[in-house]
C-alpha cells in the first residue's frame, strides 16, 4: 500500500506556515513532498533559509538521497542560504529598484558578521591597551598562538551581529555618545561599569569602517539599510 502523500495537491497561494517537529528527517519529508506537488517553473530555484551552514550542507544530502530513503533523489536547482544573506538581498533588490542606484546598497556590509570578525581580530591588541577595555585585555593576557584573539573576535562579532538584528536601538544610541540600555517600553538605563566596554568598542568599529569606506560604510549597517527598507 503506497503512502498518502503529506500535502494535497492544491494551488498555491501566498501564505505563511509554521510547522514544529523534533527529528530534522521529518522536516526534511514535508520538503520534499512540498516541493513535489509544487514544482517551480524551469530555471527557477528554490530558496530555503537554514540557521547555520551545517544545517544547510545537511539539507543538501538529505534531499540528495533516494525517494526510498525520503530523499528526493536530487539536490539541484536549489538556493540554500542563511536569513541574513537572504533578508540583505531583499534590502539591495528593493531599494536598488525604488531609487534607480545600483549602489544603494553595497553587495556586502562591513558590519557583516564574517568582515566583523577580521576587522576586530585587526583591532583588539590596541583597544587591549586602552583602559575602557580592560576586561577584555584580562582574557587575552596570555596568547601566544593569537588563538584566544580570534576566539574572542568570533564572539563579539556574533555578539554585534545580533545586535544589529535585535537590539538595533541599543546600537544607534551608542553611536550617539550614550551608554544606556533601552527598554521594550522605551525607557532607558545607564550600563554598569562592567559593560561600558560595549558601546566603546561599537564607536571604535564605526570609527574603523568610516575611515575606510566613509559615511557609505556607516550608513550599510543591517540596523541602518532596514530603516530605508
């Protein structure tokens, strides 16, 4: 006896589904059965955001396997991408086409997480040295191989690249001068002494970014572009 198949075959409209599971083989069967009964158009691709790139190797050889294994027997055609790429290339595409400037929007922002990452490896031994970062010059005190360099970079620049999706107003306000923390509600409150390192070293990056790409730079942010979006 053949399986009833996930989903029935309906048109399909524009919509918005949410579909929970505990075992990523379940997810990846309601794909494959998605995109069987609706197939795109030739030349077309699909697109599918993934959390990490390993989820997104993972998807491409699950769907890769045979139709016996709950694969599709194929992995081609498709466009697998983290939210953030895909939410930028929205950002390019639509204010690119509003404003007839093909330069609206760089290909890439400084304040990508992965240009982050360098650009902070680059300028932490001499932000180490100031005192306003001295919590930071604590954990790097002994490194000989660079290895807790790059670990802390890493961090920090997961650390800003949440920022810029969550806490964007946190951000725009430490850009201003002010140390505060603000609130659901809009309210604000003065970041303890242990934290003032944050917005120091948000200042040191734009001030970074600006004398390398100027006021086009400060103005790529992911917090910055989404308020024009």
């Amino acid at each position: 006896m053949s399986a009833k198949p996930l989903l029935s075959q309906t048109p399909l409209t524009p919509g918005f589904m949410v579909v929970h599971a505990n075992r990523l083989e379940d997810l990846r069967g309601l794909a494959v059965e998605w995109m069987r009964l609706h197939p795109l158009a030739p030349l077309e691709n699909e697109t599918i955001l993934v959390q990490s790139n390993g989820i997104g190797q993972w998807l491409k050889l699950a769907l890769a396997e045979d139709p016996a294994q709950g694969g599709a027997g194929i992995a081609a055609a498709l466009n697998v991408t983290l939210p953030a790429r895909f939410l930028w290339q929205a950002y390019r595409t639509v204010l690119t086409h509003l404003t007839h400037d093909e330069h609206a929007v760089p290909e890439t922002s400084p304040f990508d997480k992965s240009r982050l990452i360098w650009r902070l490896l680059r300028l932490l031994p001499s932000l180490a040295e100031q005192e306003a970062f001295a919590p930071l010059a604590r954990f790097l005190n002994v490194d000989r191989d660079q290895r807790k360099h790059y670990q802390l970079a890493e961090r920090l620049a997961d650390l800003f690249d949440q920022y810029q999706v969550y806490r964007a107003d946190w951000l725009d306000a430490w850009a201003k001068g002010n140390d505060v923390l603000i609130t659901a509600r809009g309210e604000t409150r003065p970041l303890e002494a242990h934290q003032l390192w944050q917005p120091e070293l948000w200042r040191a990056l734009r001030d970074d970014v600006a004398m390398t790409q100027g006021e086009a730079g400060l103005n790529s942010s992911r917090a910055q572009v989404h308020s024009r979006f």
